[in-house]
C-alpha cells in the first residue's frame, strides 16, 4: 500500500503502517522509504505505480496539501483504487476525493479497520490490468493476431535489431518461421557473435503426445530440424555459437529473448494449437523497478528446460570455444 499523508501527520502514518503490517499488509511511506539522495518524486511515482491501492490519511492539513493531492490525483488517474481515512470532522474535500467511499477513522475505539483491511485486500486480489499495471509486468505492446505483430517483429527484423554479442533464446513448438531464416540465424553468430540457444518438440514425440497438437505444426517440426541443420561450421574467428535442443514435450506457447539498442526483448505468444488470427503476442521489456517483469520470469522458465540437457546439434566458433562458451 502506497500512505500519502501530510507531515504533520506522520505520527498517525506510522501507526496505520503498523496496524496494517500486523496484517501482512506492508505500506510505502516516503519519511521512512526514501533515502537520503534519492530523487524523491520520482521515487513517489515509482512507489505509487507499484501499488495495489492508495491509502489518503484525511485531515485538516492533508486535504490542502499540494502534494497528497498530487498522490492520490496521480493514483487515480492510473486507476489504482483510493481509500480515503478519515481522522477529523467537517473537512472540505476536494472534488476529486470527496466522491471516493471514505473510511471514519475519528472516533478511536470505532475505527473501522476491518473494513479498510477487507478493502485493501480485495484491491490486491483484483489489480486491474490497466495501462500502469501492464507496464509494471513489463508488458510495453500487444497484438492481436501473428499478422499484426509481424508487422514489426519478424524474424528478419529481429536477427537485423540483434545487438553484437548478444543472447538469443528461442522456444517454440515448430519454429518453422524461424527455420526458415536458417542463414540469417547463422550469420548474427557468425558476424555478431550472437550465442544462439533454440528449443523445439522432439521430432519422434508421436502426435498423439503433443500437448496440443496441430496438423501444420507435427508436419513442421522435422523439416525445420533439417533447414536449422544446414547452417555451416562458424568460422574459428567467430564468438558465435549455436544450440539446438529437443523439448519432450510441446510447448504451449512461443517465446523469443533478445537484446536490441533499447535492452532486453521479449516475444511472448500466446495461443499454441490456434490459427494465426486467434493468438495473442505480448512484447516485454524491463519494467524498471526491482521485483522485475514477466521477461525475467518468462527468460528463467524457458532457461531451464536447457538446463541439464545436451544439444542434439551445436556449432561453435573459435572464439566461443577458447572462452568455455
């Protein structure tokens, strides 16, 4: 929970952040958060942005506060749910928070903590998936349907936006589309060093064993083996190195991990086993605060299922060899 408050009120802030710690509730409050150095609005966004709600403590002081107005203003026009509790009687709210459901805080042995709990703890079970919360998960673009997204990430664009040195990740069920840019996959390794790793179904896992199965993937899966087989040795020069690995088991969605000039990318596809039309795709960047986004997660799922697996058809370069790559 975010506590906008006045300073002449910390005193009741701290008290409420307690009473709602012994919740398992745990509160922002700026005197206690912020560091000596930090920029301190921009810390203040950040904290209201990661917040399930926002908590007004309304007093005398408060409401005329340029900047708890600023707070709850800036929640609500992110639509985080405001919680308005009330220490005092006969304040003048402002418009925008005068209309909010308020919580009576006045009388010390009627306050109404049971009910702005219950509040909270709805908020956090509800957030809404708007435009602040999606880019809190790290979530900056979505499309609807392959033919939208190609429209900026084909795997052309991708290999041409792959910075040098790069890391590229490829899950997927068939990975024909990639397949078929085999000697474009070979020339980022090649030219810019880019270590490859890609994982795709088992070419002898029956169809009958996809978890999803499809007609135009299962007919895939072995052609795209042998285009990805046909790329080169990687030149002794070259830092580059190349994996391909066998998953047991079809993915149920596809995912692609690059760096490009604005940092780490993901490609997230939803929708294994439906038409072109009918899937969704969700780009991730870094979300910038310090839980981290859905790439992190996404990138260390799809991580392991390498892990303690070997290659079934690798390339290395020179480069890549003397450096244990």
């Amino acid at each position: 929970m975010f506590v906008s408050y006045s300073r002449d009120d910390e005193d009741i802030a701290r008290a409420l952040r307690d009473r709602l710690s012994d919740a398992s509730i745990p509160c922002f409050i700026d005197s206690s958060t912020i560091k000596a150095g930090d920029n301190w609005r921009n810390e203040i966004v950040a904290a209201i942005h990661r917040a399930a709600a926002l908590v007004v403590i309304c007093t005398s002081r408060s409401v005329q506060s340029h900047e708890v107005t600023f707070e709850w203003a800036y929640a609500l026009g992110l639509q985080i749910p405001v919680i308005p509790v009330v220490y005092e009687r006969a304040l003048e709210f402002p418009a925008g928070l005068g209309g909010l459901d308020r919580l009576d805080f006045v009388d010390a042995r009627s306050r109404q903590w049971d009910r702005l709990i219950s509040r909270i703890q709805g908020a956090r079970a509800e957030i809404p998936a708007t435009g602040a919360h999606l880019q809190k998960l790290g979530v900056s673009n979505i499309f609807s349907g392959r033919t939208q997204l190609f429209k900026m990430y084909t795997v052309s664009q991708i290999l041409d936006r792959i910075t040098d040195s790069s890391e590229l990740l490829v899950v997927g069920r068939s990975l024909e589309a990639w397949a078929r840019e085999f000697r474009g996959i070979w020339t980022v390794c090649e030219e810019k060093a880019v270590r490859a790793r890609f994982g795709l179904v088992d070419p002898s896992l029956a169809a009958s064993d996809w978890l999803t199965p499809s007609a135009y993937a299962t007919v895939d899966v072995g052609p795209s083996v042998e285009k990805l087989r046909l790329m080169p040795p990687l030149s002794p020069s070259s830092g580059g190195s190349f994996d391909l690995y066998f998953l047991p088991n079809s993915p149920l969605l596809s995912f692609t991990y690059y760096k490009d000039s604005a940092g780490p990318c993901g490609v997230l596809e939803i929708g294994a086993g439906l038409s072109f039309d009918q899937r969704y795709s969700f780009i991730l960047r870094n979300s910038g605060n310090e839980s981290g986004g859905w790439i992190d997660s996404i990138y260390y799922t799809c991580d392991s299922m390498f892990r303690d697996r070997s290659p079934e058809f690798s390339l290395r370069g020179g480069l890549a060899a003397s450096s244990g790559a």
